[in-house]
C-alpha cells in the first residue's frame, strides 16, 4: 500500500510540476506579446497626442484671432484707437522680421 501511495503521490506531483512549467510557459509568451503589442502601440499613442495637441493650439489660436478681428473690424475704423492698433501692429511685425 505504501508503493500505490508513493506511485499516486509522485504522479500528483508530476501533474502539479507540468502544470506549473505550462503556466510558466504560457505566462512567459502573453508578457511577450503584451511587450510586442506596448511597442507597436507606443507610435500611435504618440501620434493621438501630438493630434490632440495641435488641434487643441489650433482651436485656440482661431478663436482669438478670429474674435480678435471680428471686434476689430466691427469698430469704426478712422480714429485715433485704430490707426494706434494699425501702427503698433505694424511695428511689431516689423521688430519680428528684423529679430529673425
């Protein structure tokens, strides 16, 4: 009785130790493909932020300006506040051209 123990217990323990190895195995491959599958998806990641990031800048950027020259052309234009808007607009694109 004792062998048929031995023999059932070393079987068990064969069982248990070809689980353990497969689940090993199997582990080792998903956190390969998860390693395979991050890589590839890092450039996409980046090209939805940088996307997201310009038309973020670009939204932003039209409304000002846009809402900027709405107010501006909605304003009577031959005065003193206009020709002062004009004149430092002028030089500031001035200053830029020659700064660069």
């Amino acid at each position: 009785m004792n062998a048929k123990a031995t023999t059932a217990e070393q079987s068990a323990m064969d069982s248990v130790a070809d689980a353990m190895r497969d689940a090993a195995s199997k582990a080792s491959d998903h956190a390969a493909k998860l390693r395979g599958a991050a890589t590839e998806a890092a450039p996409q990641v980046m090209r939805t932020v940088s996307r997201a990031t310009y038309m973020t800048a670009y939204v932003l950027s039209y409304g000002i300006v846009y809402a900027s020259v709405f107010v501006a052309q909605s304003l009577p234009q031959d005065n003193a506040f206009m020709h002062g808007l004009r004149d430092g607009a002028n030089a500031a694109r001035d200053a830029l051209r020659s700064a660069s």
